[in-house]
C-alpha cells in the first residue's frame, strides 16, 4: 500500500474517489467528439455543450462513488482498496459524507439536465435518466451489472454512443447516424479502460463474488476482447471516411497508434495487480488524445 498515512482528506479524496486521470477522460471525449461533429454541421453551441460535459462528468463520477460505497459497506476490510479502508478507521472518510457526495453528483447533474430540458425538449429526460440508471447499476440495485459480466455492452452503449449522441443532440435537437457513428470508437477505447481495470482486479473480485468477464472467462479472453476493441476504434476512421463521406481529416485518429501500442503491450505482457494500475489512466489518455483528434478531423473541412 502506498504511504496513506501522510495522505490528506483531499488526497485521499482525489487519488482514490474522484480519480481525474479517469473519470475525466472518459467524459470529455464523447463531448469533444460531438462537439466536433456540431462544428462540422454549423449546430455548435457553447452553453449546452459545456451543460452536457458536466452532466456527463458528474453522472460518471456519481457512478464511480457508488461502486466505492457498496464495496466498503460489503467488504470493511477491502483489500483491494486499503487507503479507503484506512481512511474509513482514521475519519477522513465516512460512509455518510460518500454518500453525500454520490447525492451532490446526481443532484448537481439534474440541474445542468434542467437547463438542457429547457433548450433541447423532453427528449433529454430519456438521455440523462438512463445515464443515471446505468452509472448506478453497474454495481448497486437488485441486478448490478458489473458484478454479473454485463458492464462491457454497458459501458460501450452509454459511455460512447449514447454519450455522443446526447451531447449533439442537446446542440442540434437532431439524432443523425453520424453522431451514433461517431460514438463506435469512443465506446470502444472506453470499454477498454474497464478491460484493463478488471484484469487488473481480477483476483480481488473473485474473492468478492464479482463476476467480471475477466473472473468468469479468464484473462486470455479479456486480452483478446481488447484488441477486438482496440482493432474497431482503429478502422473506424476509415469506415467513417469512405462509410459517411467526411473527408481525409477524419483519419487523425490514426496518429494515436503508437500510444494504442505501448497499452496494448502492457495489457499483453502485465499481470500483478500493481504493475496494471498506472495502465488504466495511461488508457484514458489514449482515449482522450484519440478523441481530440476525432473531434478535430471530423470539424475540420474535407
């Protein structure tokens, strides 16, 4: 364990709850992805894009603490995460005031849903509602999806597609295949930072009862589906090119390959719980560098 003993109430907060180098990411790429494609269909507009990012980020945040929260109320003793078991004993962390913060997410994003209602229609209650549902069921509810080895379709759908697509539409009030196109790669890499976190916790969530895919099939199939991922976020820029006729730009993406490689390497090669953690923030920033440049070649003109 690292030297938690030094850690502060707000270290202890940031590096093991709010963890910027993944949540942040993972919601800025679907919005700069459609962000780009609003530029590109002259729709951009600035208030309900930066609404839906923060919407998007306190969805996915407000998930992430409630993961945290069922596991210290089933596992006290959680060794995969002793900092947090830790700051439970020492009081820089109570259940209560992990509670309050899951609250102040979902509550903070339901205002920013409120401004988007009033610009973009009804429509926006399906789009954020089951954002919500889907943050939360991953791992709480009477049927968590991550514990039973359904959270990659989830994170693929909600965190990529549905992502991209809500954010245009809340610019555009319009849902063309573009923006559903656009979120294929974004689910993907997105779906990869949760492969990589189960192959790291592989060991941790069996001795849980999770019933992650890398539990349930083992770590030979995690890798491959990795690279199945890897392999359609990389093809679809050119699928993007010939498919819906953006022009050359659209292939930027490409210039990521060599971060895609170093992670893929790592994910290959890596086993021991400690080696694999630095790996999951480096694939948020493969996966914001690819969305960035996603973003830019599908705005800039053919």
């Amino acid at each position: 364990m690292e030297q938690a003993l030094n850690w502060s109430r707000r270290e202890l907060w940031m590096r093991k709850l709010v963890y910027p180098g993944h949540t942040l990411p993972t919601a800025a790429a679907p919005a700069l992805v459609a962000a780009g494609l609003a530029l590109h269909d002259r729709v951009f507009h600035a208030l309900p894009f930066a609404a839906a990012l923060f919407a998007g980020w306190l969805i996915q945040l407000g998930g992430v603490l409630v993961d945290n929260y069922v596991n210290l109320v089933e596992s006290p003793e959680d060794r995969e995460h002793p900092e947090l078991v830790w700051g439970l004993k020492n009081g820089l962390l109570t259940l209560r005031s992990l509670g309050g913060a899951i609250g102040a997410c979902f509550a903070l994003a339901l205002l920013a849903g409120l401004y988007l209602l009033e610009v973009a229609g009804p429509g926006v209650v399906l789009i954020g509602g089951l954002s919500v549902a889907a943050a939360v069921a991953y791992s709480a509810g009477p049927f968590p999806i991550g514990r039973r080895g359904f959270a990659d379709p989830l994170f693929f759908v909600f965190f990529g597609v549905v992502s991209v697509a809500g954010t245009y539409y809340v610019q555009a009030q319009a849902l063309p295949l573009a923006a559903f196109a656009l979120g294929v790669p974004v689910g993907a890499l997105t779906t990869n930072i949760l492969i990589i976190d189960d192959i790291r916790d592989r060991e941790f969530d069996a001795v849980k009862g999770k019933h992650t895919v890398a539990v349930r099939f083992g770590m030979q199939w995690s890798r491959r589906e990795f690279l199945g991922l890897l392999a359609l976020a990389f093809l679809s820029p050119l699928g993007l090119w010939l498919g819906l006729g953006f022009g050359a730009w659209i292939l930027l993406p490409l210039a990521s390959l060599p971060l895609a490689a170093r992670a893929a390497r790592k994910v290959l090669t890596l086993e021991r719980h400690a080696d694999l953690v630095p790996v999951t923030p480096e694939a948020g920033r493969l996966l914001l560098v690819y969305s960035t440049l996603l973003a830019l070649g599908v705005a800039l003109p053919g």
